[in-house]
C-alpha cells in the first residue's frame, strides 16, 4: 500500500523534499507497532511530505495521526491520497513551519515520526525538527544522514542532552531517486541513521 503514496511534483530543493522509501517506512511502523506491541495514542509526522511515515503507522493499527508541512501543494497531495484510500477520518493536516508549530506538549501516548530535512540545504534545520519533536512528544522515531561518528554526533548528543534516552539506532540504505534538475543517475545511493528515543521516565 505504501508504495501508491505520491512522489512530490517540482520538490524545492531548500526543503529536501525527498520521500522516505516504502520499505523503510513500514518496517519502522511494523517494527514498533506489531512486534512490540507500542500502539501511539497520536502519531505525529513532522514534514510529512506526501505521508509516507504517518500512513504507515495508520495502515498498522495506529488510530490517528497529524501530518504537519510547510509546503501547502505536498499536504494537498497527502489529503487528497488520504481520502482515495478511505483514511481521511484518521488524519489531520496542518499548514505550518515547523518552528512555529503551536500543538499541545507532551500529549500521553503521542509518538513522533520523521523525516526531516538533513541540513544539506539550511544548516541545523534538523535540530529544528528534533528540538519540535522532543517538546510535543513521548516517544521519537527519526530519520537522519548518516554521520561519520555514531557516538560523538550533534544528532545524538542533542537527544540526550535533553534528558531523553535513545534506545535504538539503525543504519538503513535509503535510495532516492532523482527529483531535481541537477540529478543525473537513475538512483542516488545514501545512507541514513534511523534514531528511537523515548523521555526519562516514560
């Protein structure tokens, strides 16, 4: 089912608008919520693009889910796949940067997935993301580059600085494929670090 979610049409290269691979994203909705038994409360999808993570946790058993971007023609896009799929009742889209998201904090239950922009464009918009994410949710699931050192990361040190704890790190092959003027190869080969966290005490 993941693989009918749209591609982006005409994606700004500033956003990194590049959607997170099918497989990946039903492995980390399976991975949580079927082998584990974790059923979020509200799944939270930070630049959702056209969906991908946020259907994922859906088609899965999640109940409900908020997909939130800045770009109004991709969550047109996610609306529109959402109700051809009869799973409109299901989710909520909001219209919004990220930075200035006004969503209730710390809601019981709620769990954060994303994919956000990795900094290759707009220095730290990553952190952005994370520092968002970390204040309206208890449990974080996120995509990020891979880093040369696992350990001594900013992404890492940023988690557990802030009093949360990573209880799981994944390094994925993430392909993508070309969207953008400049993209020459048929695919495009990178690596990503998927990091889980969860807040002390939960």
């Amino acid at each position: 089912m993941l693989s009918k979610v749209p591609y982006i049409d005409n994606p700004v290269e500033e956003l990194e608008q590049y959607k997170t691979p099918p497989d990946i994203a039903a492995d980390i909705a399976w991975d949580v919520v079927k082998s584990r038994g974790i059923i979020p409360r509200i799944t939270v999808d930070l630049g959702c693009g056209t969906g991908s993570l946020c259907f994922s946790f859906i088609y899965v058993g999640a109940p409900y889910c908020v997909c939130v971007d800045i770009d109004k023609k991709v969550i047109s896009k996610a609306l529109e796949f959402a109700r051809a799929e009869e799973l409109a009742d299901k989710v909520d889209f909001i219209l919004s940067d990220v930075r200035f998201l006004s969503i209730r904090k710390n809601v019981s239950g709620s769990t954060v997935v994303m994919n956000p922009p990795w900094g290759t464009r707009v220095r730290g918009i990553d952190s952005v993301f994370l520092e968002k994410a970390m204040e309206i949710s208890e449990m974080i699931i996120s995509i990020h580059a891979l880093p040369r050192d696992l350990e001594k990361n900013y992404i890492v040190k940023l988690i557990e600085n802030n009093n949360w704890k990573i209880i799981k790190k994944e390094v994925r092959d993430f392909p993508i494929k070309p969207s953008l003027p400049h993209h020459e190869k048929k695919i495009y080969k990178t690596k990503a670090l998927i990091v889980e966290a969860i807040k002390y005490g939960e």
